[in-house]
C-alpha cells in the first residue's frame, strides 16, 4: 500500500500493523516514492545473507604468491624515524 507523508504520520500505528500484516508500505513525499516502512521480520530477512564488513575483509580474494612475497620480505622496522 502507498500512503502520503501526512497520512503515515497520523496513522503511523496503522501503517506498522499493516506492514506486518500485509507487508512493506511505501510512504511518498510530494509524489514520489520515499521511504518504505517493513515488519521486522522483513528485514531481518533482507540482511540475513549479506556479509558483514569483517565478513567481507577476512573473506576477500587470496594474496597472489607475489603479494605474499613482498609482505614476508619487507623490512621488520619502520621505514622513517619517528620521535615520541
């Protein structure tokens, strides 16, 4: 269901029953499509299979041989003097 601003705002009890009853209601601004109000369970089933961002950087693609290389092979010591 689509409901203006206005109205979702004065029936706002409204709009939530009916998202998690009939699903996600769209809410417009000046005509055009805003916002979109979701149960719970809706979302959580949206980000139920999407990665993390410590997901994503412990999952990323492998080191080549050559990357690997050169980080074993750098030097141990900071590469400028630095006083504290």
């Amino acid at each position: 269901m689509e409901w203006q601003l206005q109205d979702a705002k004065n029936q706002f009890s409204k709009v939530v029953q009916k998202a998690r009853f009939e699903g996600p209601q769209e809410i417009t601004l000046r005509g055009e499509r805003a916002a979109v109000v979701l149960s719970a369970s809706d979302y959580d089933a949206l980000r139920a299979h999407r990665p993390t961002l410590v997901d994503a950087l412990l999952n990323g693609p492998e080191w080549d041989d050559a990357l690997v290389d050169a980080v074993e092979t750098r030097a141990k010591t900071p590469s400028r003097d630095v006083a504290f």
